[in-house]
C-alpha cells in the first residue's frame, strides 16, 4: 500500500504519514459496513452508543492540548484557535449525546374521519445505513467530529476519508472512537486518492454522503452518486458584510479583523466583501488595515502566531495572482499585498477592487479582505446578492429598521447583526444556498439526515 506523508505547511517538514487505502481494501470495508447495518440484531443499542460517546469526550478532554498541538502542526491553525477547534469538538460530541434525548418521533393524529378511526399512529427513528463522509482540512478534528460523531450517535455505519493535508486528527478521533468502545466495523478511517474517493461515493451500498470542500469537487460527486443515495455538501462563499451608517466603529473592526484573518482567511464564511457607505470607506478600510498589520504571521504551532500559513504553497501562488490582478484593475492596496514566504501571505486589505476582479467573484480562501464604498442602500444589496453564492453575511448598524431590512434583502442562509460572518455554534444550521451547499449542516441537522422516520398504524 502507498503511503501518504503529512507536512507542517509553514516549513514542509514531515510530521507523520497514512497509508492509503486502495480500492480492494475500501471494497471490504464498505462490503462489511453494508452487512453490518443489515444485520439489524447487530446493532448497537442507543445505551451503548451513548456510553462510547460520553467516554470519546472524556478522552478528549484529557488530551486537550495534544490535540491542539496536532491540529496547528498539520493543518496551519494557531495553537490559541487550534485549542478553541478541540473545545468546540469536545463539545460536538456531548451535542450528540443531547440531541438522543430529544431526537424521537412523534404522534400522527388519527381518528380525523371514518377511515382512521380506531387507529393509533407514530413515528419512529432508524438510522439511514452506511455513511460515507469526505472532510475538508480547515478544521480537522472538529469537522470529522460533525461528520463522524453523529453517524455513530444515530447507529449508521460510517466510512470517512479526511483531506489529504490533514488526514492525522482524523486518524487520532477514530482511534479515540475504538479506544471508548466502539467496535471498528462501525466506523472505518480511509485516507485514498480522488480514484477510490470516486468509486466510493457512486457505490450504491452508500446512503448517506456528507461532503465538505470545494465546490467544484464537491458538485461533481453530488453527479456521480448512486440512485437512493442521500447527500449534503458544505461548499463556501464571498461572505458580505454591510456597514451602516451608524454602526458601531470600534466594536466592529476587531471583529471584522478576526472574521476576515482567522485561520488565514481559510474559512468557507470568511469576511471577504465589506460594504461601506462611500464618506467614511476609506477610513474603515484604514483602520482594518491598521489592526490587521499587527497581526503576527509565523509557524501556527509557536504560541504568539496569530495567522500561519495557507494550507499549500500554490495557494499562495492562488491569493498573490489574483491581488495582483486586482491591482492591476484599480484596487488600492491599503495593507499587505505581499507574499511573505513559499507558504505565507501577508494579511491584507483592499479598497474598491473591480466588480470583475476575482477577488469580488470567487472565494478567496486567504488572508484578504474586500472594502467596497457605496451611495445607495438599494444597490448595496445588489451588490451584495451578485453573485452565485449565498452563505453567511452580516450586517453593522445600530438602527433597528435598517437591521432588519438587510435581514430582508439579502440572499443568505444566515444574516448575523453586529457580528462578524464566520460566527457559528456547533448546533445552529450551517447551509450553504445556491452554488455554496446543498442541505443543512449543525449538529442536531445532521443527525436528522442520518436518521429516517418509519410510521407504524395500529387497529384497535
């Protein structure tokens, strides 16, 4: 079997290595996933898979910093967002164990008319079958925990296959998964090329599949999936943020700061596009740029790194061509614009860059932030809803009317008012509309895609 090597992405070092899974060995795993879930006597009962998830927590909990530690040095998180990811992991599994306390089915109202008289009806919870989940690697313990952990809570079968720049958290959960109790047929780690990823995701003894990453890829296996299969994907968007013209100045620029550069600007609800009313755009754009030059870029495992590294170096090649593209089509450069390494960016800022520059169209996924200046309010929300993604967005403003306004205008799954677009809990729903999803991630809504309703009708 070939052997996949695991590199710090600031310097390239080694720091471990998987094998890869080749389809014969993934064919088995799927093969006996697929019978086990069959096998409705072989089921766990909710009991025992509530004790495996209350000791995966407990697990974690005492290895809190060397799972932090892990997620910096493979992934490029900084060690202070690295330990707030096990946190919120930790958490994510406790949320499944909640969430089986409350998660049954319920009553259908019979004796509505003469057919259903004498009838008593219900629902009940089963789970859908084998899970095949693909992660992405900007948080590779806590998205696998959101993927993984609620296939087990709900008794589905689960095969998960990380990214490959992040694969090790990902092995260490499972492995945490066994160590708790959990019997390895029920849940199998398989790191493989795109190839066996294909073949996997088309099988038709797959129910479920969970999908975060590009959109592009993520699109693609939504094509290739089997008739009966079940999917959600989590893609990502040009998040918007529009500023009043009273909103709150000095809560609202460190909060833009860690929204648009935590984790580099990796993150699928980045702030990238801010709109402001056009008098008071260039000081806005200045006072980002002023917090954001601060900010500390070095290896994420070192303590004080507040931005590490872009996941590969042809990101940076990525991010570099397309702020050089905009500046090249007008966007004034207030702070950065510079590459800083074969594997870091410079944080940077830019102020009104073209309608038609990339950085105004496509996710930038990268340590940039977007200052757009406007007069009027209606074409604002234009602007805003332009183009093929709505996700996440936010809105500043100290005035009530004009809050809800925007909640109305815009195009988005979720509208945060006076809070920066990356804000998220592990329970709330996640989804992406149009071009950036399909379903909706959280927690409690995951578990429900995993699960499915049967009805039984008595006579009495």
């Amino acid at each position: 079997m070939k052997s996949l090597e695991v590199v710090n992405p600031f310097d390239l070092s080694v720091i471990g290595s998987v094998l890869l899974c080749d389809w014969e060995q993934a064919d088995q795993y799927l093969s006996i996933a697929e019978k086990l879930f069959r096998n409705r006597k072989a089921w766990l009962p909710t009991d025992e898979r509530v004790r495996i998830l209350k000791k995966v927590a407990r697990l974690m909990s005492a290895r809190k910093e060397q799972l932090a530690f892990l997620i910096a040095n493979e992934g490029g998180k900084p060690l202070i967002d690295a330990r707030v990811e096990v946190t919120r992991a930790i958490d994510g599994v406790e949320i499944c164990i909640k969430e089986l306390s409350h998660g049954g089915g319920e009553e259908i109202p019979m004796g509505l008319n003469t057919a259903s008289a004498n009838k008593l009806a219900f629902t009940m919870r089963e789970p859908i079958g084998v899970v095949l989940a693909i992660s992405a690697f900007n948080h590779p313990l806590n998205l696998i925990v959101h993927q993984v952990a609620p296939a087990v809570a709900v008794g589905c079968p689960v095969l998960v296959k990380p990214a490959d720049d992040t694969p090790l958290s990902c092995e260490v959960f499972v492995n945490l998964l066994y160590e708790a109790g959990l019997p390895k047929e029920w849940c199998r780690f398989i790191p493989c090329d795109l190839d066996v990823a294909e073949k996997l995701v088309s099988d038709p003894r797959i129910a479920f599949l969970s999908f975060i990453g590009s959109a592009k890829v993520g699109w693609m296996l939504r094509s290739r999936i089997a008739a009966g299969t079940r999917c959600a994907l989590e893609h990502g968007g040009c998040a918007p943020v529009i500023v009043g013209s009273n909103a709150d100045i000095s809560q609202m620029i460190p909060k833009l700061v860690k929204g648009g550069f935590y984790h580099s600007g990796q993150v699928c609800v980045s702030v990238q596009r801010v709109f402001v009313p056009h008098l008071i755009a260039q000081d806005i754009a200045q006072q980002i740029a002023n917090q954001a030059s601060l900010l500390i870029v070095d290896n994420a495992i070192k303590e004080e790194t507040a931005c590490g590294p872009l996941i590969r170096p042809r990101e940076v090649d990525r991010v570099a061509s397309w702020i050089e593209e905009a500046k090249s089509e007008g966007a004034q450069i207030i702070c950065g614009g510079t590459r800083l390494s074969k594997t870091c960016y410079e944080p940077t800022v830019l102020l009104n860059p073209h309608a038609n520059s990339k950085v105004s169209r496509q996710e930038i996924f990268g340590p940039a932030i977007c200052v757009y200046s406007y007069e009027k309010i209606e074409e604002v929300f234009d602007m805003a809803n332009s183009l093929p993604f709505a996700f996440q967005s936010s809105v500043f403003t100290n005035n009530f009317d004009f809050a809800f306004q925007a909640v109305k205008a815009l195009d988005a799954s979720a509208v945060m008012i006076n809070e920066h677009t990356a804000f998220r809990t592990d329970w709330m729903p996640f989804a992406g509309r149009r071009q950036s999803g399909y379903g909706v991630g959280g927690i409690p809504y995951t578990m429900r895609d995993f699960a499915q309703d049967k009805m039984v009708v008595m006579s009495f």
